[in-house]
C-alpha cells in the first residue's frame, strides 16, 4: 500500500487528469479506480489565529486529494500533481 498527496489547480484540471489516469466517474461525480481508494478532500482551510473566539479561515490554493494504492499501480502520470505536505489535513486511517 502507498498513500500519495496530490494538488491540482481546481477541481475541473482533478477531474480531467484522475480520468486521463484511468479513473471512472459515475452519474453522480464520483471517481472510482480498481486498486485505488479515493478520498476527495477540495479546498483546504487553514487559520493563522485559531484560538481567538472568531478563528478566520483563508483557502490554501488548489483541490487536494488522497490517493491509497492498494495494488501495484504506476503512478508516475501523476507525478506532476504529487505534494508531500509536512502535516496533511487528512490522512489515511
């Protein structure tokens, strides 16, 4: 198993680029790949004050997800959109 972090531009250029990889979208928007878990996180929040009784919220740039690779899959298409974060919003459990 291999836990990758990607960042892409917005959300369409995600979409696009998990299709060219070979994902499938169903009816309803959702990615789905054999082998791979998906988990969808969008926009990130983060707050430079968030003790204060009234936290503010600034988006950080890009649509994030987390990809689990389950079996043994090249990845390298995408390399390009791969983030290694020193503390991930969220994580695998």
């Amino acid at each position: 198993m291999k836990d990758i972090y990607l960042k892409f531009p917005n959300e369409d250029q995600a979409g696009a680029a998990l299709v060219g990889f070979g994902f499938e979208q169903d009816e309803s928007g959702a990615f789905y790949h054999p082998g791979i878990c998906i988990d969808v996180i969008g926009v990130i929040y983060t707050t430079d004050n968030p003790d204060a009784e009234e936290p503010e919220y600034s988006p950080e740039p890009g649509w994030h997800i987390n990809l689990r690779i389950v079996d043994e899959i090249d990845t390298s298409a995408l390399a390009q959109f791969m983030v290694n974060p020193d503390t991930p919003a969220r994580v695998w459990a």
